[in-house]
C-alpha cells in the first residue's frame, strides 16, 4: 500500500495533475505489483518562493515542471525501487511532457503495523490485509 505524496509548483490544470498522478500510480503498479485499486496520492501544490529543489553536485537543472515524489510503503528490493524509477521517469515525460531531470524521489520504507486503513484496526497485522 504505497502512499504517494507529490511536491510541485503551483500552476498545473487538473488535468495536468490527473495525468501525472496517473502515470505514477501505472509505473508502481508495473514496479511494485500493487492492485490497480490501490491507490493513495495526495499532491501539495506550492509557490514558487515557499520550496528549492538544489543539485547536489549533479549537474542536473530544473524546470517549473519539478516534481518531488515521496513514497511512504512495505519494504521492496532495489531492483523493484531502481525499475520504479525508470518506469516513473518514462510514464511522467510520455504522459506529461516533464523531464526525467525534473523528477526527484525519496522511499520511506515502513511495516505491518504502521498501517491502519480505518476502524481504528491495524489491518495487516490483524489479518485483514496481506503485504
């Protein structure tokens, strides 16, 4: 159950914001094999003064297009984290026009119990969900 918490500049239409979280949700669902219906996002839109996405050493510049995605999920492989990545970059510049430059991601990892989906119940550690 990856949440999904997207950082951007103030300034895109509702469709622009339905095709991004589209395309990230398909690239977790191809990279993580998490149902279609599992689908957590919430999008925080910012003005330009409030945030500053630096280069640490990289070279690499960004646009107004700049998208920081926070992932909060169960523990996956590199492998599994390192195809999200490609998959992520290349769904959001087919589907949206941004740049695999402008794309930045940060996977916190959790477990069973830091999950509760209501009811006041832990459901994975109760039974009623599965990892």
């Amino acid at each position: 159950m990856p949440l999904l918490r997207f950082d951007i500049l103030e300034g895109r239409t509702d469709d622009e914001i339905g095709q991004l979280l589209d395309a990230a949700h398909a690239a977790q669902v191809e990279a993580f094999g998490v149902p279609p219906s599992d689908r957590f996002q919430v999008v925080h839109e910012h003005k330009p003064s409030r945030v500053r996405f630096g280069d640490i050493g990289l070279g690499i510049e960004r646009s107004d297009k700049v998208v920081l995605l926070q992932i909060t999920a169960m523990p996956r492989s590199g492998k599994q984290k390192e195809t999200f990545y490609r998959l992520l970059v290349e769904r959001l510049h087919a589907a949206c026009g941004i740049a695999p430059e402008d794309v930045i991601v940060s996977y916190l990892g959790n477990g069973n119990d830091d999950w509760s989906f209501g009811l006041g119940e832990a459901q994975f550690v109760s039974g009623r969900l599965r990892a």
